[in-house]
C-alpha cells in the first residue's frame, strides 16, 4: 500500500492509532505462540495429512487478498487473528527440525528469538530517533526483497546454491533487510496514521517484519554454529 507524504509537512501518529498499532503486533505475537503450541501439540495429526499445506495456502491466501478485508469489521479482525495463529503453526516443523536435528538447537532457537527482539527494540530506537526520513529506502528495500526471494528459489533448485557459504550469504543478507523494513515500518507507523493508513495493515506489516527477522537470524545461527547430531 502507497501513500504520499508532504515533506514540508512532519506528520505525527496520534496516541490512540499508535496504540492501536501496538496492540494488534502484540496479540499477533501472542496468537503465534498459540499457534506454535497447537502445531507441537498436534504436529502429526496436522503433518501426516496434509493439513499442513492447506494452513499454507490459507496463508498466502489471507495475506495476498489483505488489501480487500482490511478495512471491513468484523472480517479485518477474524482474519488479523487468524493470520499469526496460522503461522505459527506452520513454523512448527521448522521448530522441531531444528531441536531434533541439532545437538545446540534450544540454545540456538532462544538465542535467536533473543536476537530478534535486541534487533527490533534497536530499529525501534532509531526509527523513533533519527532524523532521516526512511521512506528513501522503499524501493532498495523492495529490490533487495525480491533478491533474497530469488535467491531462496535459486535453492530449492541449484544444489550450489545450498552450500553452507551460500546459506550463511543468504541468511546474512535476510537479517540485514528484515532489519532495515523494521526500522522503515517502524517510522511509517509514526508517519502514515494522519494520512489515512489503516491500523491492522500496519501492524500486519510490523509483524511480518518480525516474524522474518527471526527466521533469518534463526538461519544465520543455524549456519554459524549448528551442531548437527550425527547419524549413524
């Protein structure tokens, strides 16, 4: 979603809207550790039919049409909620390959998500502190995005690209952006409240920054000192 500023004119959020915004990113973590419980609690029944692709396509689903229920209740808050819910649970294989494959991996996972959090609370800081206006980066930040997604593809596909080097390059590269639209959103919430910009599509956005920080950083560890258990 676009929207214009007037540089000559600094805009504020008011209280109330910035309020909002917070709260709705704080139940969404909330629903995602929901989530992450229901997916470890019924990760086979889930997994072993299938279920586990159709809550991916609901999710892509949700996300993709956002722009059509934003603005329309009750359906903007079902589907605000639902979203976290379902990711959560879709990361949960994620989760337990990483504690059953990696001797290290609760270690890794709680260093990760308290990476995550140093690195949001700093973009936050800067965001509300620096005087630059982050809006230059849209479109770097919009480039680089669909690099890291190309990339990501270049995996699956080209068995070079899935060198431990080349994960470590990605997964930096991940932390990096990930980081930077969370300052940038951050300092869009601040901006954007006056002109219109709608509470549940920011806080949508804020979290899916979050939400990637920290699987990148849980990548980038994972490449950095993964102990992988041996197989015999």
């Amino acid at each position: 979603m676009q929207y214009s500023i007037n540089p000559s004119q600094p805009l504020t959020i008011s209280s109330s809207t910035e309020s909002t915004v917070y709260g709705l990113f704080a139940l969404a973590m909330g629903l995602t550790l929901v989530g992450v419980f229901i997916g470890i609690e019924f990760a086979v029944q889930l997994f072993s039919s299938g279920m586990g692709i159709v809550l991916i396509v609901v999710e892509l689903g949700i996300i993709l049409t956002s722009r059509l229920w934003m603005n329309k209740s009750p359906l903007n808050i079902i589907l605000f909620g639902l979203f976290p819910l379902i990711s959560g649970i879709t990361i949960t294989p994620y989760i337990l390959y990483v504690l059953l494959e990696y001797a290290n991996g609760a270690s890794i996972l709680i260093n990760a998500f308290a990476a995550t959090t140093c690195m949001g609370l700093a973009a936050a800081v800067f965001a509300r502190t620096t005087q630059w206006n982050l809006a230059v980066m849209g479109r770097g930040l919009l480039f680089a995005l669909l690099g890291l997604v190309a990339m990501g593809l270049l995996q699956l596909f080209i068995p070079s690209f899935r060198t431990s080097g080349m994960e470590l390059l990605i997964s930096g590269a991940g932390v990096v952006i990930f980081a930077l639209f969370t300052a940038y959103d951050i300092q869009r919430v601040q901006q954007m409240a006056n002109v219109g910009a709608n509470p549940f599509m920011l806080a949508l956005t804020l979290y899916l920054d979050l939400f990637n920080l920290f699987l990148y950083v849980l990548r980038f560890m994972l490449a950095v000192s993964g102990n992988r258990r041996r197989t015999w």
